[in-house]
C-alpha cells in the first residue's frame, strides 16, 4: 500500500450552508471519514453522559443558599437512573418520606408559587442552567407572592410537579426540568409551568419554554419570560392552552406524540 | 379450550422480556416463569387462539378486522397444529416463499406473534428472509438480492433549500428507492403542499423515479389531495387497537377513504402501492389503549391494519419511543425482528427504522448490529438520515452511510428502475456500487439548488 486514498471533498459541503443536517460527509468505501465519525461520537458521549450525571443537589442548593434562597431536597419514587427510565409513572410519583417532608414546610394558607428543579433527563442542564434561571424567575414574580422554598427533586419527571404542588398548597408550580439531551445540546433546559397543580393534570393543563441554555433562549432571559407568564397564569386563574403568550417562546405543552418517545420527560 | 384471558395472560407472559412489559406489569416476573409460558403457549392450537379474541370484537373495530380477514378455507389444514408445530414447519424447508404466501389469510396477528415468542433470533431471521413481499409504485420494492432505502431529509423549520440539501445527499449515495419521505415541523395543508411540490420539481428535473411522502396525518393528506396537491403516497401512524387509533386521530373508515382517494389520483406507474404506515411497540400501551396485551402482540394488530390497505410500506420505528418500552439495544434488536418477521408473515412490506434515543442503552453498534441482521433477514426497506443524525425529531436512525454499507456486504442492490437511473447518472457503477467519484455537483447543477440560492 503505497498510495493514500484522497481526501474526501464532496460538492455537497457546498450545500450545509441551508441545513444543520450531516451532509456531504464524505467517504470511504461505505465508511464515514475518521473525524466525522468521531465527531458523532463525542455528541452522543456528551448526550449519555447528560443522561446518567448526577444531580450535583450540594452545588445548586449552595448557590441557592448564597443569593439568600432556601431549598429543601425530596426524591420521587423512581430511586436510581435505571428504574427511573425504564418507570415514568414512578418519577411522577413522591416517596414516602418526601411526602411528609413536604408536609412539614406546608405554610397556613398554601403558597402562591412553588419552584422546583428536577433532575430529568440531563442533570447536566440542571447543574449549568438551574440556578441562574430559578433566580431570574424568582426576582421577575411580583414580590409580594408568597414562594414556597425551592424544592431540589431527585429523579423526577413534570408530572412530579403535581404532587409537590398539591403537598404544599401552591397556586401556580415551575419546574425547571432537564430535557432530554441531544446530538446537537446535552444541556437543554426545559420549564414547565401549571396552574392549580395536582394529580391528573396533563400537559395540556401546562405551559412549555424549552432549550433554555446560552445557545437556546438564554437562562436569565428565559427566567424573566417565566417569571412574566407565571404573573399572568395567576391574574387570569388559569394556564395550559388557554394561556396564550405574545412572546412566540412560550407555547402550550403538547401531549407527547404517541409513537414518538420524547414523552421521556414527562 | 383457552379462554381469551388466559391467552392474554400467555402471550405476555412468554414475551421475551421488554421494560414495556413491565411497565404495563404483564410481564413473566422471573426467567422460569417465561419459559413455562412458552412451553404451554406451544401447546395451544391455531384454532384455540382464533376462538379466544384477546380484544373483545364488539369494543374493538380492528378485532373485528382480524375475523373479517380470515381465510377459513386456508387456514382448514393448519387449524389443529399447535403453536410449536407452526413453529417447526416454518423452519421446515417444506415452508417455501409460496407456501408461507399461501397462508397470508390463514394467520391471525396473534397466531404470528405467538409463535414469534417461540423463536430465537435466527429463527425469526431464516423464516422472514425465504418471504419476499413485492409492491410497486414508481419502484418495484421488495424483490429478492434488493434493499431500499427512504431518503429522510427532515428540517426543523421545513426550510425546502436545507430539505433539497439532504435528498441531494441521499440520491447521491444511491439511496430514495424506497421513498423520499419527510416528517414535516408543521402539520397542515399548505406546509405538505410546499413540500410535496419541492420534491415533485427535483424528481421530474432529474428525471428520476422515485415516490414521494409527507408524513402528515392523514386528514391533512385528504385535504391536499381535495386541492390537487401531487400525493405519491398516503401515510398515517397506526396501532393494534380501536382505541390506540382513535388516540392517533383516525379510525378504518378514514383510512379507507384516503386509500381510495390517494387510488383515484393514479400516480404509480409499475405499482398501485398507495399506503406508507408506521408502527412501532408501545405505542398502544403509551394511549392505555392495550387492552392488557404485551406490547408485541399489540404490534402485531397493527399489522392487521396495515394488510386492509396493500400498502408500498411499512415502517416500524422500532427505537424511537424510548427505553420505558424497549430498554436497551438487547430488546431493541430483538423488537425489530420480531417486527420485521410478525409483518412478513402477514404479507406486508416491512421496513425498519433501526433507531435509538439518547435515553436508551443503545449506540451506533446496536445499530450496526440489527441493520446487519435485518439485511440477512431480506428487509424490504430502511431508512437514510444525514450522518443518522434526525434534526427535527432528534434521534438516531440509519445514515445513507450505513445503507451503502448494508447493500455492500450484503451484495443488496437497489430497486431496478432506481438502479438503472443511478447508473445512467454514473453514481453507481458497472457493477452496481457506488461509484469512486462523487459528482454530486452535476447533481446539484440539474437541481438548480446553488444558482436559487
């Protein structure tokens, strides 16, 4: 073997000026080039490793504490990685301890907005994006509200809103919520707001500001729209499809299409 | 006799097992328990289980399908074998291409994915590769020593510059044989209509034969349709239940109506092949309309759906939905053969998007694997996605890559009359690989996509 194949130059390179689509990879027999194979697989080592990183509860609840915020932790039923994403119905679901545990920071009267952060499916997004958010929503609120400390959730998907809603008494729950991590993003944040939380809402009853990160609607900014959209769920009595937003970021949740998965983390 | 809940019951049970399974706390709770299932599912004969409806006919429009389907007269000679001998004859060399056809109506979709639970991979791979299942439009797909690929040139914003960019790509690695099918960001009329149209001007401007789909739902195709859009192909989502369709949206009624009207436009020109579905295990489950079924039976109705409309194809999307149903690429990989044999032996047009989410324990080598597996196993169809990166749906799928890869060591080929118009724009070569010059640029010229820009 004297000779080195030639580079591989397709035309097509031409044409990923229109798309973020893999094109005109070029080739090698059947084989992808060396460094487009091992771009992809950097992607998704960043993708899985989003997926299975802890939930860094020490860090957020520190930061919290630091800008003079209180949070408490709870886990939902699901107990560790594996069950949690072979069992959804159990990362919507409160362990018993958390249950009381959230029964003891009740306050007379409820409260009008509780703020959780859930772990999801990227703690990655959470450890990055949680904080910075959840201060930006907390200062856009009107000041008045009464805000239930910030609840840390361990394995726990947006239906878990509903239950720690209900457990202390809130009006309107946020969550901040890792998304399922892709190609493209493995820290994408997603904020799930729901008026009235309890048991057997569904995500048409929520609204959605997805892709929060520095590369998506950036986490300050997102915090204030949120912040925003809270205020108006609370003044109007109710949120979900019937609030509709001027801001073109903000959407109703969409039922999860059926034969697609990315009800993952619902 | 069996009764229609201890058939139920049965059939979950000697499911291999699946997270969905659990999830839905029908599955064989230990190792032992399965086999013992299987071991009694064996013994059950084909006439037991057409008696033992696992979805009560008068709630459920597709098991009353199922019954209005069967071939009394066919299935006479077969209806006391048991499960196991069902098993054995079809591994028999006295079960041809022909004798397998020759029972298309015989079999029940819970008769095939009974004795899937039989099989063991290869089983299920050497049973599926002697039937070839043919259908045409533009393409004649499905022939022995052929494999097909759908161009997937998804958009997150239906950009027809970004899509055209991605088919460009595809047609250049051989690939499209199948169809150019786009899963469209916005479901309506006038987004279909734009794409249609896209694809329309660069199959007629390079002259290649080619079908084409939108993948809206399928109200929205019936209203292209009404406003003289060019529809190749209908397509629509479907599930094994009267109430999983009716979570889709749509029930028989509305599929036979554009089924007729996709007919009545008569665009095919080898073939009258008008219907492109997609299936996937879950999906029942994840409407909780399964009725207490395991998921792969559940699958396996769908396909009864399916076989009502002589459909071009079938896709099972098969990693898609996430790992709460097929956990990692061990049941992946098995889901997509069963799919893959249980569709067959039903007499359709099976396609697989090998596929997996970030979620799932599952990588490009599952991937590789199963795609291998299904070329052995002479799948009529997969899928090709720019470098297997889908950017609107957000998973991974097979890449034009792996297709070219597949059909080489494989020794597959392309469509016929694909084939020779590859080998007319010197993409393939003489001996019908892919060429060692890339000209895509000649391609991109006829296109006409550098000089819009």
């Amino acid at each position: 073997m004297d000779e080195k194949p030639p580079a591989p130059v397709s035309p097509l390179r031409a044409l990923r000026r229109f798309t973020e689509a893999r094109i005109g990879l070029g080739r090698f027999g059947a084989g992808q080039p060396t460094a487009v194979h091992l771009d992809f697989a950097e992607a998704h080592a960043k993708a899985r490793d989003a997926v299975h990183t802890g939930f860094d509860l020490d860090g957020v609840a520190g930061a919290l504490t630091a800008a003079g915020r209180r949070s408490i932790r709870i886990e939902s039923l699901a107990g560790d990685r594996a069950t949690y994403l072979r069992r959804p119905d159990l990362g919507r679901r409160l362990s018993a301890a958390s249950r009381d545990r959230l029964a003891q920071e009740r306050a007379e009267g409820g409260c009008d907005l509780v703020l959780i952060v859930a772990d999801g499916l990227s703690a990655t997004a959470v450890n990055r994006w949680a904080v910075g958010t959840a201060l930006s929503v907390l200062a856009a609120v009107p000041q008045d509200w009464r805000v239930a400390p910030v609840v840390l959730a361990e394995q726990g998907r947006v239906a878990l809103s509903d239950p720690i809603g209900e457990a202390l008494g809130a009006r309107l729950a946020l969550m901040l919520v890792g998304e399922r991590p892709g190609l493209s993003a493995a820290d994408s944040l997603g904020a799930y707001l729901t008026f009235g939380p309890r048991p057997g809402r569904t995500d048409a009853d929520r609204n959605c500001v997805s892709n929060i990160r520095p590369g998506g609607i950036a986490p300050e900014a997102a915090g204030r729209k949120l912040g925003r959209l809270a205020g108006r769920a609370a003044s109007l009595g109710f949120g979900g499809t019937r609030l509709k937003d001027d801001e073109t970021l903000i959407e109703a949740a969409q039922p999860a299409p059926l034969v697609a998965g990315d009800g993952g983390s619902t | 006799m069996i009764g229609c809940e201890d058939l139920r019951a049965l059939l979950a049970k000697a499911s291999p097992a699946r997270s969905g399974d659990f999830l839905a706390e029908l599955a064989a709770q230990t190792q032992e328990e399965r086999v013992r299932a299987q071991r009694r599912l064996a013994e059950v004969t084909l006439d037991e289980i057409l008696a033992a409806p696992i979805v009560p006919p008068e709630d459920d429009e597709v098991s009353r399908l199922i019954l209005d389907q069967h071939d009394r007269e066919a299935f006479r000679p077969i209806a006391g074998w048991s499960v196991g001998e069902l098993r054995e004859w079809l591994l028999s060399d006295a079960a041809t291409d022909a004798g397998i056809a020759a029972l298309k109506w015989a079999l029940t979709p819970e008769m095939v994915a009974a004795v899937s639970k039989l099989m063991r991979n290869q089983d299920l791979i050497a049973v599926a590769r002697k039937r070839r299942v043919v259908t045409g439009f533009r393409t004649t797909i499905g022939l022995a020593g052929r494999l097909s690929v759908r161009i997937q040139p998804n958009h997150p914003t239906d950009d027809p510059k970004g899509v055209a960019a991605s088919i460009l790509d595809g047609l250049q690695f051989g690939c499209g044989d199948a169809v150019i099918g786009i899963n469209p960001a916005t479901d309506s009329p006038d987004a279909m209509i734009r794409l249609l149209e896209l694809i329309e001007t660069l199959r007629l401007k390079l002259g290649c034969p080619v079908q084409s789909c939108v993948l809206a739902h399928v109200t929205t195709a019936l209203s292209a349709i009404e406003r003289g859009a060019p529809v190749d192909l209908v397509f629509q989502s479907i599930a094994g239940s009267e109430a999983a369709n009716r979570s889709f949206g749509i029930s028989l009624a509305m599929l036979a109506e554009a089924h007729q009207a996709a007919l009545g436009l008569n665009r095919g020109t080898v073939g009258r092949n008008v219907m492109y579905f997609e299936t996937g295990q879950g999906s029942a489950l994840s409407a909780d309309a399964h009725h207490g079924v395991d998921q792969q039976t559940m699958e396996a109705r769908a396909y009864a759906v399916a076989r009502a409309f002589d459909p071009l194809l079938v896709n099972t999307v098969v990693g898609f939905i996430g790992p709460e149903y097929l956990y990692d690429g061990k049941e992946i990989t098995r889901a997509g053969l069963e799919d893959h044999f249980c569709g067959k032996l039903l007499g359709l047009p099976m396609g697989v998007d090998v596929c997996y989410t970030n979620h799932a324990e599952a990588d490009q080598d599952d991937m590789d694997n199963l795609l291998t597996l299904l070329g052995v196993a002479g799948v009529n169809f997969v899928m090709g996605v720019p470098g297997s990166d889908d950017i609107m749906l957000n998973y991974q799928s097979t890449s034009y890559h792996d297709a070219a890869y597949v059909r080489d060591v494989l020794s597959l080929r392309a469509a016929p009359e694909f084939e020779a118009w590859l080998s007319g724009e010197g993409i393939f070569d003489a001996a019908g690989r892919l060429a060692a010059r890339d000209d895509a640029g000649a391609l991109i010229a006829r296109a006409g996509l550098l000089a819009a820009a």
